[in-house]
C-alpha cells in the first residue's frame, strides 16, 4: 500500500497560521491559542497584513514573507482570500494546507498546488489534533490525551463532538482529523497514512460518503489496512428508500469483503474501538461468563447467543471445585453466578479455573461494583469499603488473570468504576463497559475481525484470462456498445453469458410462424415462446411471453399474437424475431444479477424468487473482484440458505450450491472483462439438486 506522506499534516515541523487575529471571538485567535496551548515544540508564525504582533509573536503580512520553511499553512481567512493564500502557500514551498474556510464561490483550484507537491485538507475542515506530535489545530480547545486509535471524520461538528466525548470516555483517541470538503486529500488518503502508523493500533471513521470515484481505491485500501490493525467505520445509510437499502446492503458487502467493522452508532463506534485498541484477539468465538448476579449473567447469555458467541459448559472437574467453593444456590457452569459474596476468594478462585479451561477463548466479568461513603451515606460507610476493598482484590485477580492467560477480558460495571481501581484496569487495557450487552457487543467485534482479518490476509484477486468464447462476447458487447445500443437482445444475452460459463435454457430465433413449429417440433413440445427485441426489457408484461405451448397448433397461434402485442404495446420497439426455448424442468427459483454503484463500481447479487421463502427481502451482494469464499459467503449468508443446503425439516436434497458459485463467479469475470455493462438480470436461474447444475431460463444485458 503506497500511503501519502502526510507527516506536514499530523506531525508539522512548523505552522503558520493566516488569518491569525488578537481578537477572541475570531477563529484565527482560538486556533492559534490552541496551537500554543498545545505546547507544539516548532516554530509558529502568525499571519496577518493588518497586525505587527499576535500573540506576542511578530506577524507577517503574507506566507510568502515568513522567511524560514513553513510545514503546514493553517488558512482562516474570508472565502475570496483563499485562492490567493493558496497560490502564496505553493509559491512559499509549503508543504500542507489545512483550510477551515467555509462557503468558496467556486471549487478551489488546486493546479498550483499541486505543481509545487502541497497537499489540501478541507476546505471546510474544522481541526487536525495529534497528541503524539503535541499538534493540536481544532476550532475547540481539546486536551492532549495520548493514545492509540485514530478517528477520521468526514463530519466536522459532530465529528468534534464525538471526539470530546470520545476523550471523556477514555476511548484512547491520540489523532483526529475532519476531512473537511476532500477537494484534494480524502478519507481514503488519511486510511492509508494512519494505517501505515506504527503508533496507531486502530482506526474509526465516521463516513457519510467516500469521495466519488474512490469507492475501489477505498475498499482497497481498508483492505490492506486491516490485514493489520483493526478499522471500524460508520457508515450512513442517508435515505429509507428501497433503492437506497439496496445500496445500504452493497455498502454492508464492501466493508465486509475490505475487512472492516461497521458500528450502528457512536456508542458502538467507541465500544469497539476501546476494545480492539487494547485486547488480544480471542482464538475463537468461546465465551465464559462470570457474574455476581443472575440477572445480569442471563442478559449476557441472551445477547451471546445473539451475535454468535459460545458458551461450552464448563467440564467436570472444574463444575466440582466450584461446587466446593460456591453455596450450593450458586450457578456452576457457565455462566457461573457467585451470587453476593463478600469473601473475594470464590470470585478469584472460579475466575482462575474457568480462563484455565482450554476452550474457553475470552471472559466476560459482570457485576463489578463500585460504592462511595457519599452515594451510600455517612451511616453505611462500612458497606462502602467491603465492597471496594472486595472491587479491588477482585480487579488485581482479573487483571493477573488476564497477564497470566493472555486471554481477553471486558468487564462490566452498572456503577462504574473510578480512582486507582479504573487506573488499574486501564494500565492492564482492560475495557469496562455500562450493561452487559455492550459488554458482549465488544467482545463479539473482536472475534469477528479476527475472521475478517484472517479473511483478508488470505485474499488474492481472481485472474482468468479469457479464452476465445470470452473474447468473442467482450467483443459483441463493445460493437454493440459503439453503435449506441443501451440492451442486448435475449439471445445475445445468453451467448456472452454462456460464453462465461452460465448455463442457459437451449433456444433459437424464428422468423416465421412455420419455423417456430420446426423449431418446437425439434425441442420436444412443451416449449416457450418469447418476443426477441433489445428495446422491450419486461416481455411479459406486454404478452410477449408464452410459455407451456404444447402442440404445432398453438406455437402458431403464440407467434402471432405475440408480434401483435409487441406493435401494439411497444410500436416504436426493434424485433428481431420470436424466440423458441426449450422448456426447463423446474428447479429452485434463484435471481443472480450484477449492477455498477456510483461509487463501489460492479455489485452482484444473488437471492432465492418463486416463493423459495417467505422473506421476499431475502438477498446478498458482493463487490467485484470477488473471490470464490467471497461468493460462497454470500450464498452462506441467505436466509434460504437452509433449505438449499438441505438443513430445512423435510428437505431430502441439497441444491447444488456449485453451480451457483460459478455464476457468481462468472458474472464477476464478465464485470471485470466489461465495464460498460451497466446491469446483468438473470431470472430465473433453475437450480438443481447437488451434481445437476442448473440453467438461466431468462437473461438480461443493459450497458452504461
């Protein structure tokens, strides 16, 4: 991964910042008072025509007069001075410019910047902050919290207030940026470089849309990011309409396949990040839970069970020792309820023997309780230090129990936990979380991006080249393509793709009535009959389908009214003849297809019709180039996916999932082969039973 030096960004040497003022109310004072705030180490130089000194610092009436190199140029200036600070910043050798300036007439040329080698942040950006180099640039004052995830934001406000709320929580948050409006660096630019830190452990975004054209290299580059570190992301889906849902659920495809974490919401933005920021990852998905409450310990139950985590019971020796240590009300096996001992020893003991157990991978440790003298009043100060000298031994215990295992632990805390017991936990990267059910959460993100990461380190593109066939069907397309055709007609749809290996339902072309009984009477009666045209796309809907047509009597009668539906129904439309196909013997009823996302590039997706389910929303989308787990990921991941791989109750067969992956798989070649192809429409697709294959009844091509 080639990532941008963007060191003049988040480590400068030296700022200048223009539009540097002595008055309070104005940004070019606060973002300089933050600057100094922030103890940076180099050179800053305030830049204003209209004042000797700012900040008992002298001023400079341009950029061009500072008379020693300027890392990063910080512009808050009125929208028409910017062009020209710009073009001062490219003549001074400046190597970054971060423009908080809002509201440009026009979109900022960036021709001389670029000639110099000077990359822009924003406009519109409201702050850079890097606790590591001391840097803190932010239209807020933020305090200089070291630590290991990095936020990249392409929201500015909220995005500044997620990060102060972000620090409040002690989330580790060390380096902010909002990216402003990406007239030159983007999100996927400021991934790359923070993916390449060695000083970042993890990466959150808050996304409302990756830059156009930059959905490939995005995905890409998250990729290869998180064959390392861990990347979680928000992603907003901005609007309820179906259209909108389908590109909701691409969207969910291609964080997947580039490995990355979507959070629904901040808190789990956070939650995640705390998380992975700090814990090993889990071997597994084997969840023990140890709780001083039923209540809690079933809650946890109810939500591991939710997001797939495992509860081995625990094994017979270890049940038996915890028999011995615990009432005999307590609940032994997992999750083990110590009930509300006051003794620490139990706790501590049950603790060691359930991260002892070999298949239990993490712990979730529930019930950890905090009391102050204040909250429980001067009458049950008594109670306030059993229950906190019990915290602290408890937490010493879990935190050596973690050393000792290199197991993962998330701890949970309706109290909350403060002082030197939070400093402990802290030091050892021991995460505490409100509910259990954020508690699990995070645990379930680790597991899942230890899949995902090993899913990506595996990932290599899928190279077939094309054999004559292949060459033969690109080649149509783009004639096709040349001559201003938007459609293939049904037949050449079926040729490119059974030139890709799909098999297709065995047809040919009459031109008259008699032929079509010839053809019908070579086939074998029952057959199908459809209207040939690349200018009618739903056939059906106009009469110009007939299918069953079972003598030479009515294959006549189907020719003609056929060609009477398709002059009356769609006069202007181009028909190239009548189509007679064989007739398919029914199978499952599957719909594959393949579309381009403005920004994702070519999607496919795959879903059961005919009545194979009852959820008629039931589907799955990959983003080309797919490899073969990739397709048969999506295929695992349909609700139908029971009943194709023969789980379902009273199911004998399987389908031949197979012949299914080859589509897939086929339609991403014939993407990658063929930009132009603007959509692909197979429905429906026969699927048999395991070793029979299956066959595209109807197809559709549409190009860009």
């Amino acid at each position: 991964m080639q990532a941008t030096n963007l060191d003049p960004v988040f480590r400068p040497q030296s700022v200048a910042i223009v539009g540097a003022s002595n008055d309070p109310y104005k940004w070019g004072y606060l973002l300089l008072d933050n600057l100094l705030q922030s103890e940076f180490a180099g050179p800053v130089y305030p830049v204003n025509p209209h004042a000797a000194q700012i900040h008992d610092r002298p001023a400079y009436p341009r950029l061009t007069d500072v008379p020693d190199p300027v890392d990063l140029a910080i512009v808050a200036v009125p929208a028409a001075a910017v062009p020209g600070v710009v073009a001062d910043a490219a003549s001074a050798g400046v190597r970054a410019a971060m423009i908080v300036t809002a509201g440009l007439a026009e979109p900022l040329d960036l021709t001389a910047a670029r000639r110099a080698g000077m990359r822009v942040v924003g406009p519109h950006c409201l702050g850079v902050h890097s606790a590591a180099a001391r840097f803190s640039a932010l239209m807020i004052p933020a305090p200089l919290a070291p630590g290991p995830v990095a936020f990249v934001s392409q929201s500015g406000g909220y995005g500044i207030q997620l990060f102060v709320s972000a620090q409040r929580q002690r989330a580790g948050i060390g380096t902010f940026v909002n990216t402003g409006d990406e007239t030159d660096l983007t999100s996927t630019d400021y991934l790359a470089y923070l993916g390449a830190d060695p000083d970042v452990r993890a990466v959150i975004m808050y996304l409302q849309d990756v830059h156009p054209a930059e959905g490939p290299r995005f995905i890409d580059v998250a990729r290869q990011v998180t064959r390392e570190k861990p990347v979680i992301a928000i992603k907003l889906r901005r609007s309820p309409r179906p259209d909108a849902l389908d590109a909701d659920a691409m969207w969910d495809a291609a964080l997947q396949q580039a490995g990355v974490l979507r959070a629904r919401d901040p808190d789990q933005l956070l939650d995640y990040a705390r998380a992975l920021s700090r814990l090993p990852l889990p071997r597994g998905r084997r969840v023990g839970i140890l709780t001083r409450t039923g209540g809690a310990g079933a809650e946890a139950a109810d939500r591991c069970d939710l997001r797939g985590l495992e509860m081995p019971p625990l094994s017979s020796p270890v049940v038996d020792q915890l028999r011995e240590l615990l009432p005999p009300y307590a609940g032994v096996d997992n999750p083990v309820d110590v009930i509300g001992l006051l003794d620490p020893g139990p706790y501590n003991e049950a603790l060691r023997l359930m991260l002892g157990q070999d298949d239990i991978d993490a712990l979730i440790a529930l019930g950890i309780v905090q009391m102050s003298p204040e909250e429980l009043g001067e009458r049950y100060t008594w109670i306030s230090a059993i229950y906190n000298g019990l915290l602290e031994a408890n937490l010493i215990s879990l935190v050596g129990q973690f050393r000792r295992t290199g197991k993962p632990i998330v701890v949970e805390s309706a109290t909350g936990v403060s002082g030197r017991n939070q400093k402990l936990l802290d030091e050892a990267g021991i995460p505490v979380y409100a509910i259990p059910e954020r508690a699990v959460d995070a645990l379930a993100a680790l597991a899942r991006y230890r899949e995902l990461r090993e899913q990506v380190q595996a990932w290599e593109p899928r190279t077939r080249p094309p054999g004559p066939a292949r060459s033969e069907a690109v080649g149509l397309i783009y004639m096709l393509w040349e001559q201003g055709r938007r459609a293939l007609a049904e037949t050449q749809a079926k040729g490119v793709l059974g030139a890709y290996g799909v098999p297709v339902a065995e047809g040919a072309v009459a031109h008259s009535a008699a032929d079509a009984v010839a053809l019908a009477q070579d086939y074998g009666f029952p057959v199908v009959i459809k209207v040939v045209s690349p200018d009618i796309a739903r056939k059906a809907r106009i009469g110009g389908v007939k299918v069953g047509v079972r003598n030479s009597a009515a294959v006549r009668r189907a020719y003609e009214e056929i060609l009477e539906n398709a002059a009356l129904h769609a006069p202007g439309a181009a028909i190239e003849g009548v189509l007679v196909q064989r007739m398919a013997a029914p199978g499952r009823q599957m719909r594959v297809g393949l579309t381009r996302h403005a920004q994702l590039g070519s999607a496919i997706h795959v879903g059961p019709t005919g009545g194979l389910t009852d959820d008629r929303q039931d589907g799955a989308w990959g983003i080309v180039p797919l490899i073969d787990d990739e397709a048969r990921r999506m295929i695992a991941g349909l609700h139908a996916y029971p009943v194709l791989a023969g789980h379902a109750l009273h199911q004998d067969a399987s389908a031949d999932l197979d012949a299914l992956n080859q589509v897939i798989l086929a339609l991403n070649d014939l993407a990658l082969d063929c930009p132009t192809i603007a959509t692909v429409d197979i429905d429906p697709f026969f699927l048999y039973d395991a070793g029979y294959g299956g066959v595209a009844v109807d197809a559709s091509i549409t190009l860009s």
